[in-house]
C-alpha cells in the first residue's frame, strides 16, 4: 500500500528521528521502503511507535531493506529461527546489550541494521540510549581526524559470547553457540557511510580491542578517550519503549545501550538483524 502520509522527523536529541503515518503490517510500496533507507542513513535510527507485528510481519519488513542475518549466538522466538529473542525476566540480574555497542562489528561482513520491537517492557525502566556516530566523528579536532584516517582497528567476540566469557555465563541460558565465538575482523576505525557518503566513527567498547599494529596497552588510551567522546549528551537520545515500539538502527552509523534498570520486572524483545557489506575506509 503507498504510505502518503510517511513522515521522517527528527528527535530533537543528539541522534533519531520519528517515524509516523505508517503501517508495518499493512505492507510498504516502493517509495516507502526507499524513504525509511534514506532516513535510516541520514538519521542514524528510526522509531517507530504502535507497530504490534507478528514475527512473519516483522521478516516481512526486515526483508525489504537487507537479507537476514540469522544470529548465532542469542535464542531464536519459537517457531521462527530467524527471530532472536532479547530477554531479561524478573529473577535476571544481568541484561543483554547493557553497555555501549553496535552489533556485529566481530564480523567481516558487519550487520547493515537491526530491527527491535518492543513486545513486553517493565512498567518503569529499560530505556535504550542511542549514539550518533557521524556527529561524534566530525566534532573531533583536525589533528585527531587526521590520525584516526590511517588507523584500522581489530574487533572480536571471543570476550563476550565465548564459552569462557563471564558474559555467557551470566546471560542464564539466553545465548548460546559459544564454540562459533572464534571470528576476529579488521575494519576501519573511520568509515564512509554505505547510504549517506558522509565519515562515521567506527570503534565500540563491547568488540573492539585494539587497533591494528598496536598493542592492546598501546591501544587503550586513545579507545577509551573515543569512548567517552561518543557517548557525550550532545551525541546521544534516549528512547523509552512501549509495547509495539519499533527501533530501527544503522549499525554503521550508531552505538545503542540498554539499561539495566528494571529489576524484578520482565522485557521481552524481538530483534531481527540485518546483513551488511565490507566497510570502505573514509578516505579510500
């Protein structure tokens, strides 16, 4: 069906905007489709409000922007493997994704996207926060810019999702698969955006460890200066769900954090991820 009234406004935070005059379920045409990619590489993210999908209508609108990327380590919803469940209930003490990242920067081929739909949250708590890479990376100095063009950096997942990770272990049974945690990748540390054109930071304290040529020791001042540098308000939104939310991130483009901050109370969220494409440095 056209979406006529599709509207891309931005959030009035460091990163985002809203999406509105759209109905998932019903189906998008075309332009649609092509309107929320645009939005999705300008933006960063895109919220969605009101979305109540069934997992075959969540594929369906996942599979007009990329293949799907069917995850390895986290549990799959019932009935439907290409569906990963993002879990915490009440008697949990640790989240998933409750630290700054971006997904699936461990692989050669990273994740273009992922697609979070909210199904139950807690009555207070369990906001995501989201980071603009594209203003994290232009609001550094000319020097910093300057070195960071010639550096490429190594990501893994060994520390998070291995079967030795302290991760795994207090995930309680939501991830699995920890044998397949052997992957390293090498990418950039500033990339040129697939959609946009424009340089996006491309760093992120879950996977990466160090830059490539350095040591970790070597490495870590400078990460951890970019970390903190990325997270700074200016950069960030914080989004507050309800049943039927619908975030829509470019992993290429944006860090996410999910806080942990609803003890005793269950979150159950539905994530389809999307495939990527080897990732161009900003000055190749």
């Amino acid at each position: 069906m056209v979406e006529r009234n599709l509207t891309i406004s931005p959030t009035g935070g460091g990163v985002g905007a809203f999406v509105e005059g759209i109905d998932i379920a019903a189906g998008l045409d075309a332009p649609s489709v092509a309107a929320l990619r645009s939005g999705l590489g300008e933006y960063g993210v895109l919220f969605f409000r009101g979305q109540h999908l069934r997992p075959e209508q969540h594929i369906r609108f996942a599979e007009q922007f990329a293949d799907i990327n069917v995850n390895r380590f986290f549990k799959a919803v019932d009935g439907y493997a290409r569906v990963a469940e993002v879990r915490k209930e009440p008697d949990q003490s640790r989240n998933i994704g409750g630290a700054w990242h971006t997904d699936h920067t461990y692989d050669v081929k990273p994740a273009m996207g992922s697609i979070l739909l909210a199904k139950e949250v807690p009555e207070s708590g369990g906001d995501t926060l989201f980071a603009n890479m594209y203003s994290a990376y232009e609001s550094l100095s000319d020097g910093l810019q300057q070195t960071l063009a010639g550096l490429k950096a190594v990501h893994t997942s060994r520390h998070a999702f291995g079967a030795q990770a302290r991760y795994h272990r207090d995930m309680n049974g939501r991830l699995g698969n920890p044998q397949a945690a052997t992957q390293d990748a090498v990418h950039p540390v500033v990339i040129t955006h697939p959609i946009s054109g424009r340089k996006a930071l491309y760093v992120n304290q879950a996977f990466t460890v160090r830059f490539d040529g350095w040591t970790q020791e070597e490495s870590k001042p400078l990460l951890e200066m970019l970390y903190a540098h990325g997270a700074r308000p200016e950069h960030t939104y914080r989004f507050s769900w309800k049943p039927g939310s619908i975030a829509f991130w470019d992993n290429r483009a944006s860090w996410h954090y999910a806080l942990n901050d609803y003890h005793g109370q269950r979150r159950l969220m539905h994530r389809i991820t999307l495939e990527g494409e080897a990732l161009e440095g900003c000055c190749a």
